[in-house]
C-alpha cells in the first residue's frame, strides 16, 4: 500500500502509511535482530572454539548447532524435547557438558595464575621444603671414620685421640681415608701407655674390635649408640624411611580425598615435626629407628598432599611451572638440610633445629583455604562459593552471577536413594572401568622406574607445554635407558666418559621426575586423584627400596645394574605411550571424564 504513493500525495497519506506499516516494520526489525543475534553468538563460539566443541562457556551459551531445537533456545523459544536453561543445547552423551567448569573459569574470570595463586604457591613451598627434612638420617646416622679401641695402651671410652703415634703399630693398614683398617687390630702381648705403646707389644695376628671403638667425632649415631662395624644395622634407618612411605602413601591419599586436602597437609607436617622432635631424645639405637618408621609412616604425605593443592588451584596454563615449582622447593629443602647439618653438629640439636619450625603449618588452617576442586567434587557448594569468592577478591576479579549459577548447578546426578544403587568405592570404581585400571596398573610401573634408576627440573619445564607429557616422559626414559646400557659396557678405566654418560642418563631421568607427578595427577579425576597417585608412589618405593641392592649383582657381571635399570627405562617408556596425552585437556573430575581424555571433546582451546 505504501509504495503505490507518488512523491506528491505523500503528505496527505503519510499518516495513514505510518499507522499501516509501523507494525509490520517493528516485527521485520525484531525476527532481523533475533537472528542476527543469533547468528553472532554462533560465530562468537565458532572463533572461541576453533574446531573443537568445548564445554559450555561463563556466558551460559551451548555449543553452535545446526539442529532447529537448539536455534529456537537461541531464540528464547525452548522445545519440550530439549532442556531448558544453563544445559539447553549440550550435545547428549557428553562427559563434559557441565554448564561451567572449575578451569573454564579460572581461564575467563578469575585468572589462571593471579595474586592468590601466587600466595597459595608461596605458602605451600613451607611444607614442600620441610617435606625434605625427613632425609636427615643421611647426616644423623652418617656413618664416622672409626677403629678399635686399644685398651692395652691405655684407652678408656669411644673419645680418645684418634690417631695417636702408635696406631699402626695397633692396627694394620689399609687403603681407606685413614689409612688404617676400621674393624681389625693386632693381638697384643703386653701393655703400654697413651704416649707409649710401640710395636713390640703386638703380634702380626689379627682380630676384630669386640664392639670397642675410638670415633673421630662424635656427631652421629653411631658414636652415640656405638654402631662401628655394623653397616647394615646403621643402614636400616634409609631402608625403614622407605618403607614408613610405603605404608602411609595410600592412607594419605584417603585422608586427602575423604577430608579434604588442607586437613591431610597439616596431618601429615604435625605427625612429621613430632615424631622428628620425640626422635631428638632417642636413649638407644632401637627407640631412633621406630621413631624413624613412624616419622615417614605418618608424615611422609607432606610432598603429595602440597603438590595436589598446589596444582589444583591453578590454570592449566600454569599447571607445569607449579608443578615443576614444588618440585624444585623440595631440591631447596635437601640444601637447607645440608645447611643446617653443616652448622648444627650434634645430630640431636639438628634434628630440634629441623623440625620444631614445622609446627607452624598448624596455622595454616586459618592461613590456607581448602582446593575449591576438592570442594565442588564433594557437593560443598556454599563452601566453594566462599572460596572462589576469596580469590576474586585477591586478585581483584569479578565473578558473575550466572557463573556462579552454573558452577554450583551441576547436571543433576540420579539419586542413589531413588536408584537404589550405592555409590561406588574407590576399588569398585577403578574395577568397573577398563580405563582406570589400565592405568592403575601402568603408572606403578613409571613411579618403580623412576625411583629404581633416581631418587634437569627446569628442562621439563620448557618442553612439557609444548611438546606435551607423552613426548617428555618417553623421551626421558628411553634417553636414561641407552645412557644405563652405554654405562654397562664402558671400560673402567675412561673414568670421564663414564662420568659423562652418568650424568646425562641422571640428566634424563630428572627430566621424567618432574613430569611424573604432573602427569599422574592429570590422568585420574578429583575425587581420587590423591589416593591413586598416592597408590602409585607407594608401589614405586620397591624401587628406592631395591636400588641399594643391586650393587650386589656385581660381583656376577659389573655391569648388571645398568643393564638393569636401562631394561626398566625401555618398558616404562613403551608403557607411557599405552595412555592418552593430556597436555590441553581440562582436569578430570569426574570418573567419566578422566575415561574420555584423549578424545576430542576433553580438548579445550589453549587460552
């Protein structure tokens, strides 16, 4: 009607056009916007998804799709068949259609690596350190340079001039640091003095101490408990240290995911700092070793416990420089041991030295706020809400509403009491799927290796976020394992190239110790990823605890135990490639999505 007006009857009729045509104008603008609308959400999510589909967004919008239901969602019109709200338009089937993840979040409003998580790193690098201190049996019980005491020339007691004038003419020689035997002396036929005692006295027979010694110093052990000659008892307090870890990794781990990971933490360091204090006061060498067992067996989850806090509260993007921090302050730990034992030499004032500051982390239950990973895999959602509200504050971020909405409103889960069914157990869930067993039963095998071959930090660090956790681990094991059998058939007189080869299969398997706790922790979802990495590092101790005996295989062929830890290095390696890559992935936390890593959908876009 409005296009038969001429020019000139356009005055007289532009009333009534405008009463005919508004109408039907508004409506064409509003179907124009809406679908214009429509159509930039669509190319919005298409260019911040690239050409994979990943979980729903902090905007609340679903995948783009071409199916008709999901455009009228776009349109505010919701079909009956597809839900409606925050979940309308997931695609069925989906392990990851959670409206809003924890890393989706981290990524576009809190911050990956902000202030907070700064702090939390800081914080947490106390505890790692002092993880470190359960090692100070190397310098307490270090074995002293030690020789029979010769009560025919007068000695009395373990503190006598340890190299007196006459020793040789006492003692045979030998080709040690002192020159003298350290378990045998000659039989006597007379007796002398301190200042007098000349060889005329002895016999060319020998015979052993009778368990009397003359120590060179006495900051040790073994001068207080008389352990000369006795090797392999002063050596149990390693070999106990190996199996207390043994013992408490899986405890550790149901602590942590049963209770929370601040409450396994501060467990763990307390039972650490008393049981270390109390073995300050050990009255024989029996009492020091039961309190050695007890200390590892009850604090040795201090490292795990701060490593899962510390990754969980991260972006992925930061989630190899943390871990490869925490690894590096447990390296600073070892060397402010060696400080404090080089300053501190009575092993008894080193240990009060060592452990009465880790009390402190008893303040780290009003200092550090519990993983909001750990809080939202357990339902603690007002919980969660408050410490996610704690970290925008710190780093000065903004959470929306409709983020909030969708983090605390997961997908609704059946209800057990309505199903019938009991929820499954950490052993039922692992035996129901194939997946988590295979791994369950593959990376023991990393963690054996590992500490069989060594138990390069930062060479990790610049290649696992590019070439990815596979690439990194494999490379590292078969490096180390051709470096062991290079050792194998090295003569031992090219003292430097063996030298040389050493180093660089130790450079090698360095490397897969800072990706295997990272990469572990990646494979197995929230709610039991502390008891199985725990599990798995309990199973690598029979490597720590069985590397200290080969040696004894080379007495057949020297060079068995290379041979042996370069076969270990070659199955590892090969084992690595049997599991899915997870550089890029988001970190599982559910069962069904640590099942679909490595499939397209657990992909999200590199932020």
């Amino acid at each position: 009607m409005c296009t038969e007006l001429s020019v000139s009857d356009s005055d007289s009729y532009f009333d009534e056009c405008t009463l005919v045509c508004a109408p039907a104008f508004r409506k064409l603008v509003s179907v124009l916007r809406d679908r214009s609308t429509a159509a930039l959400k669509s190319a919005f999510r298409r260019y911040r998804g690239g050409r994979r589909w990943h979980v729903m967004s902090s905007t609340g919008f679903a995948p783009p799709s071409n199916r008709p239901e999901e455009n009228s969602t776009m349109n505010g019109r919701t079909s009956e068949s597809e839900p409606s709200g925050l979940n309308a338009g997931l695609r069925k089937g989906s392990v990851f259609n959670k409206p809003l993840d924890l890393d989706d979040l981290l990524i576009n409003e809190l911050g990956q690596f902000g202030r907070y998580q700064i702090t939390n790193l800081l914080l947490l690098s106390v505890p790692l350190i002092m993880s470190a201190f359960m090692s100070e049996y190397i310098f307490s019980a270090a074995t002293i340079p030690h020789r029979c005491r010769i009560a025919e020339c007068g000695e009395v007691g373990q503190d006598n001039l340890f190299e007196p004038a006459w020793v040789l003419d006492a003692i045979p020689a030998a080709d040690t640091n002192t020159g003298f035997a350290s378990c045998s002396r000659f039989q006597s036929t007379g007796n002398g003095t301190l200042n007098s005692c000349p060889a005329n006295l002895f016999t060319t027979t020998t015979t052993d101490c009778n368990g009397e010694f003359v120590y060179s110093r006495d900051n040790s052990v073994v001068y207080d408990f008389n352990l000369g000659c006795q090797e392999w008892i002063r050596t149990l307090a390693g070999t106990l240290s190996s199996v207390g870890t043994l013992l408490v990794l899986p405890i550790t781990g149901y602590v942590s995911d049963r209770f929370g990971r601040k409450a396994a933490l501060i467990i763990s360091v307390f039972n650490l700092a008393l049981m270390g204090l109390i073995r300050a006061f050990s009255v024989n060498y029996p009492m020091y070793l039961a309190l050695q067992l007890l200390q590892t067996t009850l604090g040795a989850g201090t490292f795990s416990s701060s490593y899962i806090f510390a990754t969980e509260f991260v972006g992925p993007r930061f989630r190899v420089l943390t871990g490869a921090t925490c690894s590096s302050m447990f390296a600073v730990g070892q060397a402010i041991l060696g400080g404090v034992a080089w300053l501190i030499q009575p092993w008894r004032y080193m240990i009060m030295a060592l452990h009465i500051p880790c009390f402190l982390i008893l303040g780290y239950y009003w200092l550090v706020d519990e993983s909001v990973r750990w809080q939202l895999s357990k339902g603690k959602y007002a919980e969660a809400k408050a410490t996610l509200e704690i970290v925008a504050r710190v780093n000065k971020k903004q959470i929306s509403e409709k983020s909030f909405h969708a983090l605390m409103n997961p997908p609704q889960q059946p209800d057990i009491s309505e199903t019938g069914v009991d929820e499954p157990t950490l052993i039922q869930g692992i035996w129901s799927s194939r997946v988590l067993l295979r791994r369950v039963c593959t990376t023991p095998i990393w963690w054996i290796t590992t500490t069989f071959v060594y138990y390069g930090f930062f060479t990790a660090v610049l290649i696992l976020d590019r070439v990815g956790r596979k690439p990194t681990m494999c490379t590292g094991f078969l490096f180390s394992a051709a470096c062991n059998f290079a050792f194998a058939f090295i003569p031992q007189d090219l003292a430097t190239v063996r030298l040389v080869i050493y180093l660089l299969g130790k450079f090698g398997i360095s490397m897969v110790f800072t990706s295997l706790y990272l990469f572990t922790s990646e494979l197995y979802p929230t709610k039991y990823r502390h008891s199985l990495l725990a599990f798995s590092s309990m199973v690598g101790r029979i490597g720590s605890i069985t590397a200290p005996l080969t040696p004894a295989l080379m007495e057949y062929y020297a060079g068995i135990p290379s041979l042996m830890f370069g076969g270990m290095g070659i199955l590892s390696g090969i084992l690595v490639l049997t599991q899915p890559e997870t550089l890029g992935t988001k970190m599982p936390d559910t069962l069904a999505e640590a099942e679909a890593i490595g499939s397209p959908e657990s992909m999200r876009q590199p932020a």
